[in-house]
C-alpha cells in the first residue's frame, strides 16, 4: 500500500480511519453472531 505523503494525509487518513472503524464494527458484529 502505498502512503501519500503532503497535504492530502490528513483528509486521507480521516477517511482510511472512518473505513476503519466501520470495517471493525462490522466483523465484530458478524463475529456476535
């Protein structure tokens, strides 16, 4: 994966973070049940 490095890393990483958190929300969801 490549890392971007300059302005855009702080919108990206906000985004990849919110990915993130919804991708571990949903396992641990899937994983409930």
């Amino acid at each position: 994966m490549i890392i971007p490095r300059g302005p855009d890393i702080g919108a990206l990483g906000v985004v990849i973070h919110r990915q993130w958190r919804r991708l571990k929300s949903w396992s641990a969801a899937n994983a409930e049940v």
